[in-house]
C-alpha cells in the first residue's frame, strides 16, 4: 500500500516539475518573440527615417552584409559621410529604353566609381563623352527589380532605345546581344570609326557571372 503512495506521490511530482518547465519555456519563448518585435519595429522606424532616407545607397557587396545584419540581429552598421560630387556637372546624358522601364542618366567623371557603387550609370572611362566613337555605358544589375540594370538581361537583338544629350534624342537599334566572362569582354569594348553604344551589366544570381552585352548602332526610327 505504501509503495503505491510513493509511486503516486513520485508521478504527481515528476507531472508538476514538467508543467513548470513548460510554462518557463513558454515564458522565455513569448519574451524573445516580444524582443523580436520590439527590434522589427526599430529597424523598421530606422531605415524609413528622413535621415535614412537621405543617404546615398550602399554599394551591392555592402548590401548584401547590411541586410544580413539587420534579419539576424537588427543591427545596423554605421553609416559613412563621404562628400557629395557635382551631380549635373557629371551627367553625360540620359538613356531611356522603354521596353525595360528604364530612364537614367549616364555619369562621366573621375567620381564613376562612387557613382557605379551607388548603383548609376557611368561611362566606360571618366573622360568618355557621348556622340563619338563605341560609347560604353555600365552599370550594376542590382538584386531589385527594375534597379539600375537589373533587367538588361530582357533586351533582345531589334529592341530600340534612346539617348538624349543637349535636348537632341537618338535612337538605337540592338544588333546583338552577348554574354561573355570577363577575360573576353575586352573585344566588345574598344573603340570603333563608327558611332555605336555598349551597355554592359553583370548577370543576376550567378557564382561567376558573365557580362551582358548589348551592342546597339544609330538607327532612323523616330
């Protein structure tokens, strides 16, 4: 009779020991889900600030540590004052191609670097200017839709674009459209007797991403 007690007494006391570490894990669990918010909340408030808003954006290697700080930790690196060019005075021209959504200018100025960094267009070197020879334009395909050059990978052999300098629009009309790994793109960008434009960007989600290639010359179409 008495062992029947304690075996009672011993599996009351083992279910009561059980229940208190449920609970306590429960506990533990609401407050980390509570922090979580909490720090959900201040990244966000954070990163849509006017302050934030008015920095220029990270370069894509950058982005990609940022994002990752903010989904695993919220924590955000400091951000870098650096000093601002002059923004027309860099502006080459503009190139519009419709097909992809895209109008943005072209920088050409020994800030091309900050600038392709910041996910703008830049010539192929700093003292490139339109209207003479193969006028190469770069730029980043980006991880966001529609950013910069995330679509050039859409444009076809017959797509048509624009690019305007000193209110005058030409159009161009793609020839062909390549995609080649860095050593070999050289051939694609020397300079040429006739008037043509090369848009370059770096394939998307690639582990050793080929450039896009696309070689345009002047065309009639209005």
């Amino acid at each position: 009779m008495r062992l029947n007690k304690y075996i009672v007494f011993c599996i009351v006391l083992l279910q009561f020991f059980i229940m208190v570490m449920i609970i306590d894990f429960m506990r533990k669990e609401s407050d980390m889900h509570q922090k979580r918010m909490e720090d959900a909340i201040w990244v966000k408030q954070y990163l849509f600030s006017e302050e934030i808003l008015k920095q220029p954006m990270v370069s894509l290697y950058h982005q990609r540590d940022f994002d990752k700080e903010i989904y695993e930790d919220a924590h955000i690196p400091p951000i870098y004052e650096k000093k601002q060019p002059n923004v027309n005075k860099d502006i080459d021209c503009i190139l519009t191609i419709e097909k992809i959504n895209l109008q943005m200018p072209v920088f050409s100025s020994k800030n091309n670097n900050s600038y392709l960094e910041n996910y703008h267009l830049v010539t192929g070197n700093p003292k490139m200017k339109y209207g003479y020879g193969n006028y190469i334009i770069c730029g980043h395909s980006s991880k966001i839709y529609g950013q910069s050059l995330n679509r050039l990978d859409e444009m076809k052999k017959g797509d048509i674009f624009a690019i305007t300098k000193d209110e005058k629009e030409e159009h161009y009309k793609v020839y062909a459209v390549y995609r080649e790994y860095k050593e070999k793109s050289g051939d694609f960008t020397m300079q040429t007797q006739e008037k043509e434009v090369t848009i370059l960007s770096c394939e998307k989600g690639k582990k050793n991403p080929r450039y896009i290639i696309v070689k345009a010359m002047s065309s009639s179409i209005k």
